[in-house]
C-alpha cells in the first residue's frame, strides 16, 4: 500500500467522524468551554453533540465538568492531554495523506 494511503487508513476514527471533528477541533483552540458554546458553533442538536461528547470522553480525549451558576446547570468541556495529543497525531496523519 502506497505510504499516503496508508497514512489515510491509519487516521484515528474516533476524531475522524465528521462531528466529532468539529468539537475536538473547537475544543483544541480553547481551555474550557460550555456546552452551548459548542452547540452553537457546530449547529448540531443537543441530544447529536451529547452523543459525540460521550463518545470522546469514554475515549479519554473529553474532559466534561458539570456546575451550577446559581440555580443554572452549566456543563464545561476541555480537552484532555490524550485527547490533545491524539489531535495532534491526527492532523500529523492527515498531513502525510496529502
């Protein structure tokens, strides 16, 4: 197999998926966010970002801290330093496709 093929079958498929993408690439530029931040910014629904979100926290690359501001919920997102790292891998990865 051709090495930029192969670098494109190697890509982490967790971060790889569109939406999740989107986060991860959102949260990398960051230290924290909240979750309607995140909504906002991807226009995805609430229950659609949730599903990404724990996909990537099951995966170790979310960290999700959920608060209260007064009586308000509020939920904060960061990434983790496995999930930054394998960003970085990613966009390595992808990189070398090109």
């Amino acid at each position: 197999m051709k090495p930029h093929i192969q670098a494109i079958a190697d890509l982490d498929r967790v971060i790889h998926e569109p939406g999740r993408l989107m986060i991860v690439a959102l949260l990398y530029a960051v230290e924290t966010v909240d979750f309607l931040y995140l909504q906002h910014e991807t226009a995805m629904n609430k229950g659609t970002l949730s599903s990404h979100i724990a996909r990537l926290e099951t995966e170790g690359y979310v960290s999700v801290e959920k608060t209260f501001r007064g009586k308000v919920p509020q939920t904060r997102l960061s990434l983790t330093q496995t999930g930054r790292a394998s960003f970085e891998e990613y966009r390595k990865m992808l990189k070398r496709s090109l």
